[in-house]
C-alpha cells in the first residue's frame, strides 16, 4: 500500500497552483477562479455518482480520485487548509451521525 495521503495531494495541489496556468491544469483552475472549479469539483462528483449507481468499481475508483483532487482544489482557493476539514470530521466523531445531522437541521 502506498504511503500517499492526502496531505500529500494537498501539497501537491499547492505547488502546482503557483505554477503558469499554461502549463499546469491545477493552475488554470485557481486562475479560472472558485465557479469554474467548483464546477469541475461537480461535474467529477456527478460522474463518481453514475459510477457507483452502476457498480462500476474501476471508474467509482477513477473518479473518486477526481473528486478528492479537485475538491482539494476547491479549498484551496477558498483558503481552507484540509486540517480544517479534518478537524471538523475529528468533532463530528465525537457524537452519532443521527445527532450531528438533527444539529445542523436545527441551527
């Protein structure tokens, strides 16, 4: 098994992101500005939904891999480091998912 993490993508996304936009898709995405990634970011999840309704394991792995990427993207240029993330999915451990979901129904 691999080592990769997603530290490690987040890093990468970061480095690539300071790069000419002609020479590197992540740059163009944070170029293009939050709606046109966050666009992408739905398009890949749409297809990674497709996948998985049609038990397709490979592309749902595919895309998958999509989705992570330029979710973390997307972060990026909002300013949200992936610990953020992390720290909320760490708060939301500490309680059931029946009672986190009530919670955000009735803020």
């Amino acid at each position: 098994m691999s080592g990769f993490s997603l530290s490690d993508l987040e890093r990468i996304v970061d480095e690539r992101s300071k790069a000419s936009p002609e020479e590197s898709w992540t740059a163009k995405l944070v170029a293009g500005g939050q709606p046109k990634a966050a666009k992408k970011l739905g398009e890949e999840a749409i297809e990674a939904v497709m996948a998985a309704v049609t038990a397709d394991r490979n592309n749902l792995t595919y895309e998958a891999a999509d989705v992570l990427y330029h979710l973390l993207v997307v972060l990026k240029i909002a300013g949200i480091p992936l610990q953020d993330v992390m720290a909320e999915l760490e708060r939301r451990t500490t309680q059931s998912g029946l009672k986190e979901k009530a919670s955000r129904q009735s803020s």
